[in-house]
C-alpha cells in the first residue's frame, strides 16, 4: 500500500520534473551544457551518498523517497535560478565573455 507521504512526494516529485525539464532544455538550447553536467554529477553523488546512509541506517522506504525528492528539489531549483539568471543577462544586453548566450 502506498502511504499519503508517498503520494504527496510523487505529485512534487513531477511537479519538480517538469521544472527540471523546462529549464533543462532552455539551458541546453542557448548551449550551457556545462553547467547542467555540474548541476547533474553533484546530484548524483548527492543521492548515491543518501542511498548509502539510508542502507547503512536502515531508515525506511519513506525517508528514502522524501531526501531523493529533496535532493532532486535542490536541483530542479538550481536549473530554475540559472535560467532565470541567463534571462536576466540577456534582457540587460550583457554576457560574460565566453557565454553562449546571443551565439
């Protein structure tokens, strides 16, 4: 059987998918692939390392899958502020040398 807290982790689980999926691809088309393989390995780590406290404490199913939606929330939002970051250089006519951004 499937717990409320599960139920309410899975619907922001997919609320933070598809923030992750907008601005993912938003920062893939004006080429900052860089940054989003940074975001991407450090979230990884993150939740392998989660994974292996999570064994090592034998915490259960549920705090398992609340610290992966916290860890994916983390990086759903760091995607957020850098899109929201390159709009803003953007509009203001301004990119630091090197950036994509007007390529």
């Amino acid at each position: 059987m499937v717990t409320p807290a599960v139920r309410v982790a899975i619907c922001v689980m997919l609320v933070l998918m598809l923030v992750q999926t907008l601005c993912g691809a938003f920062l893939a088309a004006t080429g900052f692939l860089a940054p989003l393989a940074r975001r991407a390995s450090l979230t990884l780590a993150a939740m392998l390392g989660f994974a292996a406290l999570t064994a090592q404490q034998g915490w259960t199913v549920e705090v398992f899958i609340g610290g992966y939606v916290a860890l994916y929330g983390c990086e759903a939002l760091s995607y957020l502020v850098l899109m929201i970051r390159t709009i803003r250089r953007h509009e203001q006519g301004s990119s630091p040398a090197g950036s994509p951004i007007g390529v």
